[in-house]
C-alpha cells in the first residue's frame, strides 16, 4: 500500500478509510496494523487514525549507520565463506545488467532486476553470518529502506554507479580478501547515502 503508492508517505488516514481503501474487515486490519507499528512503519493514535512515517534525513542516515555496522562485519565473513558459484552467478547477473543499460538505458525491467541484485548481494552477505537475530533485524531495517527510497531518483548514471560499486565489493570477495570487502561496501553505503539525501 505505501510501498506500492497507493498512499504518499507521512500520511494521516482514518482506520475506516485504509478498511475502504484496502476492502478487508477491520479486524485483520487493526491486527496488521499493531504489527507495522512494532515495526516503526507507523503509529496508531487512538480514536484519531493512522499516521505513516515520511523518510527524512534523520532516517536514512538512521538505515545506513544501521547497515553498514551490521554488514562491515559480515562482508568479511562472506568473502572469506562464499561459494565460488555464488559469487560467479552474481557477478554474471551485474555485468549483464550494467551492459544492458549501457545498450538500452534503465528500463523497468531493469529496475526490476537491480532491485533483486540488491536483495541478492546484500541477503548472501548477511547470510554469511548464520544469524537468526541479525537477520530478522536486517529484514525490519529492509522495511525502513524501502521507505527511504520511495522518493529516489534513479537514471542509468545512477545505478550503473551502484552496480559498479556492488562489483568492487563482489571482486574483492572473489579475491578473498576481507579487508578490501569491507573498504568497498563502506565506500558503497557512503556513496548510497549521499546519493539518497540528494548530494550526487
């Protein structure tokens, strides 16, 4: 619904226009509700409605602070612990898509498919860790990127620029070298973040 646009993040809607909106019964809706509060997407005020967080600087610097202390560490575990294969196909998948884009520019199905890239990479290198509580965290925090990027430009430029600095990280991991995994996903969420708070 908010990811999907359907309402603009930050907006105010009563329960009975999200039961409207949506065409499901109250109660699994007051249910779902509660648990996107616990998950931060939103806040119920009793008897008044439903408020939707709106992504703001303090968010995105929140998400990526987040991302790079949990994923710095497992970066290094991943590239000394990937498969081969893992890191062949994911390597394929990039070079195909940044050719791609060079040939016909950003297309949907290009976004598309570096929306999954981006799951791909950074789902295997959270992986790595073998963590349940780290990875339910990781896919709450998902939540709050998905917000952030609701409002992002994106051009051929700009996500050839991301694919790219996905390859430095991927390289370093086929090299098996940790300390240059690390250095490059830093570099990549230093450069993700700029990128989001409009500072290309």
């Amino acid at each position: 619904m908010l990811f999907a646009r359907r309402l603009p993040a930050g907006a105010f809607v009563s329960q009975n226009d999200l039961v409207k909106l949506l065409d499901i019964p109250v109660a699994p809706l007051r249910d779902a509700l509660k648990i996107l509060e616990t998950e931060g997407v939103l806040t119920i005020h009793p008897r008044s409605g439903i408020q939707f967080v709106k992504p703001g600087l303090e968010l995105t610097r929140s998400t990526y602070q987040f991302r790079s202390i949990i994923e710095r560490a497992a970066v290094a575990v991943y590239a000394e612990t990937a498969e081969d294969a893992e890191l062949a196909e994911i390597e394929r998948r990039h070079l195909t898509l940044i050719a791609a884009i060079e040939s016909d520019g950003l297309t949907d199905v290009g976004k598309s498919e570096l929306e999954s890239l981006e799951q791909l990479l950074h789902n295997a290198i959270i992986g790595a860790l073998n963590n349940p509580l780290i990875e339910t965290s990781y896919k709450r925090m998902h939540n709050y990127l998905r917000l952030v990027r609701l409002d992002r430009k994106l051009t051929a430029p700009l996500a050839q620029r991301s694919l790219r600095e996905h390859m430095l990280i991927i390289t370093a991991c086929k090299a098996r070298d940790p300390a240059q995994a690390e250095a490059a996903l830093h570099a990549h969420f230093s450069a993700a973040m700029q990128r989001h708070m409009g500072l290309f």
